[in-house]
C-alpha cells in the first residue's frame, strides 16, 4: 500500500517537472530575444523616471494606510449581508472593529503619516 502512494508521489512530482520544463521550453522558443523597446503605459506620456526608480518613505506610510482602509472594506462587506440576522452582536463587533482601526489611524496621524512637507 505505501509503496503504490509513494509512486502516485513521484508521478505526481515528474509530471510537475514535466510541466514546468515544457513551460520553459515554450517561453524559450516563442519568447523576444533581445531588448524590447515598449511604449510606456501612461495613457500614452512618456515616464518621467524609470520604472525601478525609488520612491519617498512616506509613500510606505500612505500604503499601509490604504491596506487598513482595504481591510476594512473586505470586512464590511460580508458584515453587511449579515448584521440583520445575527443582530447586535455584529453591530458590537463592527465597532470594536472600527475602534481598532481608529486607533491604528490616531498613531498614523500622531507619528506624522498625513504631512506631506
């Protein structure tokens, strides 16, 4: 018996690198060799710098803000279909929620997040 789930395994496993190698050996044949000079996607402006330019700190800070704002929507939602079923309860949970978020926005502003100068 484990020497038929072994060899389901490693069959398994071939296969994966079968796939992977015929990925590759597709990329190699059908792919642009090379430098590829592509317009840029600015609605048709040229870039003012490169692509692997670097970016201010501050910018760090206003994207972790938006991960918590984003969090907070994919929370409401589903909150939303049921609040009338569970009751109170949700309502609690949803400001106990939006109290943390609060707290997490107030240390964001307090540590100077939203200056911009």
């Amino acid at each position: 018996m484990a020497v038929s789930g072994v060899g389901a395994v490693l069959g398994l496993v071939g296969l994966l690198a079968v796939g992977v190698a015929g990925i590759y050996a597709v990329s190699a044949f059908l792919g642009l060799r090379g430098v590829v000079e592509v317009g840029p996607f600015l609605s048709g402006a040229r870039p003012q710098e490169h692509a692997l330019s670097r970016f201010h700190v501050r910018w760090y800070a206003v994207t972790l803000i938006f991960l918590a704002f984003d969090m907070e929507m994919v929370f409401m939602y589903p909150w939303a279909l049921v609040v009338a079923e569970v009751g109170v309860v949700a309502v609690v949970e949803m400001f106990v929620f939006l109290g943390l978020l609060l707290v997490g926005v107030l240390y964001a502003w307090r540590e100077g997040a939203f200056r911009w100068v």
